[in-house]
C-alpha cells in the first residue's frame, strides 16, 4: 500500500513540473511586447480604473483587439 502512494504522489509531482515547464518564463520577446504595450496604455488615459488598464495590456501582449 505504501508503495502505490509513493508512486501516486511522485506522479502528481511529475505532473505539476511538467504544467510549469509548459507555461514558461515569457522570454525577452515577450518582455519587449509588454513594454510596448504599457507605452501604449500610459497614452491612454485611464484615470483610476487600473483594471480597464491591465486588460488593455493583457489584451495587447496576447495581440487582441482592445
């Protein structure tokens, strides 16, 4: 019985590494596109809604339309 549980719970930490390895760091193309589209939205004027601010850049980095 103990070895099933060990088995169960190596797997499920083989699962997890592997999510993380999939979604990745973002990488300097990446970086660069966000500073774009920050440059972007501070050219906006958003005033306090922060949120409509953030789906802007989201938006954009992922290449939507806004």
């Amino acid at each position: 019985m103990k070895t099933i549980a060990l088995l169960g719970l190596v797997g499920l930490v083989g699962v997890v590494a592997l999510g993380a390895a999939a979604q990745g760091t973002g990488g300097p193309v990446t970086a660069v596109k966000e500073a774009e589209c920050n440059k972007q939205a501070d050219a906006q004027d958003f005033g306090i809604h922060d949120y409509q601010r953030h789906r802007f850049v989201i938006r954009c980095i992922a290449g939507l339309s806004h």
